[in-house]
C-alpha cells in the first residue's frame, strides 16, 4: 500500500488541514506552534507501532475550545481526527483477487480513517455485483436455487436472503455458513487491507524535558548521583527548569505554609515566562505555569504518589491550558535552551 493523500481534523491545534498530498519524502515546513507535530501525531495514531503508541484521546487531543460542544457537533458519530487515501500495490490487488475472486476489486483506491474512540475505518470501492455471481459460481447454485434468493445488490442482502428461505437446499445452506464463518464480501475486503496496513511511528531525537515530575523520586536521584545519567536526562532538565525559575526541590519539598508555597511557585511561573517570551516571538499569548500538588491515586506511576511538580502553558488568546509535553515539538525542543 502507498500513502497517497491526507486531512487531518478535530486534533489539538488542527481544525482542518485540509487535503495534502503524501509523495516518497514529504517535508511539513511551518512556523514553531503551527501545528506541524499535530499532523505528525495524528498520521502516527492511524495505525502505531506498538513500540510508540499514539492514541487518539478526546480530552487530550480533541480542539479544547469545542469539547463541550462536542456531542452536539459529532452526535453518535466520533469526531474524525484522520482520514488518509492509499494506493494498493500489485502485490495486494493480487491478494484480494485471490481471496475475493477477480473482479471484485473495483478500484485500487482505499480511504482508511481513524475517529476518537473508534478502530480504523476503511472504505472501498467493489463490485458487488461480481461478488454475487462468484458466490453462485463458487457454491454452484442452479437456476432455481437462485430464482428464490431474488436479486440481492450485495452480499449482505444476500445472507438475509439466504436466512429467510423456509426451505434452503444443502447449497444454500453450505453458502450461508460461509458467510457465517468469513462475513460479508464487504467486511472480508476490509479485513485483507487491515493486514496490509503499515504501521507508523513517530520519534523525535532531541532532549525533551518532562513535563511533570515526581518529586521525592527525583530528591533521591539527586542524592545518588542518578540524575546525571541520560535516561533521566528529562528529568534534569526540569530540576534545572524550576533552579532557573528561582525555586529549587528543596524549597518546595520544605516550605509549610500554603501562601509561601504559592508565592514562590507564582514567583517561578512569572520568571520563567518573561525569559522565554524574551526569545519566543512565535506566540505572544503564552504564559508558563508552575504547579506542585499530591498525587492522585488513578495517575500512572510514578505520578501516582508522593509530591508531582508540573509544567503547564497557558494560551491566553484560546484561555485553554495545556500539559507542557503536549506542547508543539519546536517549542518544547525551544524551551530547555
């Protein structure tokens, strides 16, 4: 299969981006903040490899600015987040002509698209028709034994026609527990091209730093010397984010009264900020967030314990904010310089 065209919709920044096409090397160029990462991630959550899973989470990736009207936009129908135009290969033409019969196969285009809490949808174009005849020609049906089934325009019509015959012959009998066993031409066509879809992977190479950290945990690393390794490289780069910001992880971990404790975490979010939109004219309308909370007990470990430090950036021009690892690549690459 080779990925022909794309539109992602409905994820994070991305409202529409409108149908591009996908040649053997594509280059996104774009301003830090224009939605780049977006379209990456949501090619990535078509189909991921199990090494980077990508899933598409409708609080998380879902335009925040519409979530709460999203029933009444999307009704019973999931948002759809990608939808992507392929070109089967020679070799998977071939596969489906074995499986299905020739002919079946109307055209070697196929749209495969993902909506929020939805499996992969894909759609294709066959010939119903065809399929049919083949069904007859396979299980050798007469005449009369086709007289009685009417004329059925799909197969799916066809097992209902088959299921409603009071008195079926062994052929129509063994013709229904194909169906029963495989399903209709339509489902069977979609399954084959499931198996031939790639699977995407989405990997950046450069020091990111966490988003949140778990506070005793990283006092530990500290004391060990651990924290120097590069597997908790993101990890240090978020103690010397907060050491920068003015506030050290022994502060926080001491201070004991709630407006001393704020005080300095505002101090820090009001530092941080001037620094960076000193260097960031992409987008005025930032603001870093600093936060230090308990754990709660459903997060995933090791957030799920003990004293978590997070990183937020809030959009002022969308009054939305965001965890500072689901911010754009650039500025997330930007931030530990």
């Amino acid at each position: 299969m080779h990925l022909k065209s794309a539109q992602v919709t409905n994820f994070r920044s991305v409202d529409d981006s409108e149908t591009f096409d996908l040649a053997p090397v594509t280059c996104l160029v774009g301003k830090n903040e224009a939605g780049k990462s977006a379209v990456l991630l949501a090619l990535a959550a078509l189909n991921p490899h199990a090494s980077t899973p990508v899933l598409l989470d409708r609080e998380r990736d879902y335009p925040r600015r519409h979530l709460t009207q999203y029933d009444s936009i999307h009704g019973d129908e999931g948002a759809v987040a990608i939808s992507t135009t392929w070109e089967l290969a020679e070799s998977d033409v071939q596969m489906i002509v074995d499986q299905l019969g020739d002919g079946v196969l109307a055209s070697n285009s196929v749209t495969v698209s993902r909506c929020y809490g939805e499996d992969v949808a894909i759609d294709l174009d066959l010939n119903y028709k065809r399929a049919v005849e083949l069904m007859y020609q396979r299980f050798a049906l007469d005449a009369p034994e086709r007289s009685v089934l009417g004329s059925p325009a799909t197969t799916s019509n066809l097992i209902k026609s088959l299921k409603a015959l009071e008195s079926p012959t062994p052929k129509h009998q063994a013709l229904l527990q194909h169906f029963d066993e495989h399903g209709p031409i339509v489902v069977q066509a979609r399954r084959l091209v499931r198996s031939m879809l790639p699977s995407f992977m989405y990997v950046s190479s450069y020091d990111r730093m966490d988003g949140a950290i778990q506070l005793e945990m990283v006092n530990n690393l500290i004391q060990s010397n651990e924290i120097e390794r590069d597997d908790h490289r993101g990890v240090k780069l978020f103690c010397e984010f907060l050491e920068f910001a003015g506030v050290t992880i022994d502060e926080i971990l001491s201070v004991q009264t709630y407006e001393t404790f704020n005080a300095k975490l505002q101090a820090a979010s009001n530092n941080i900020t001037d620094q960076i939109l000193e260097y960031w004219t992409q987008n005025p309308d930032l603001d870093v967030l600093v936060r230090v909370e308990q754990a709660r007990p459903g997060d995933p470990a090791p957030f799920n314990s003990g004293t978590i430090a997070r990183a937020r950036i809030v959009n002022r021009l969308h009054r939305v904010d965001t965890p500072f690892s689901e911010r754009s690549a650039g500025f997330v690459w930007f931030f530990p310089f």
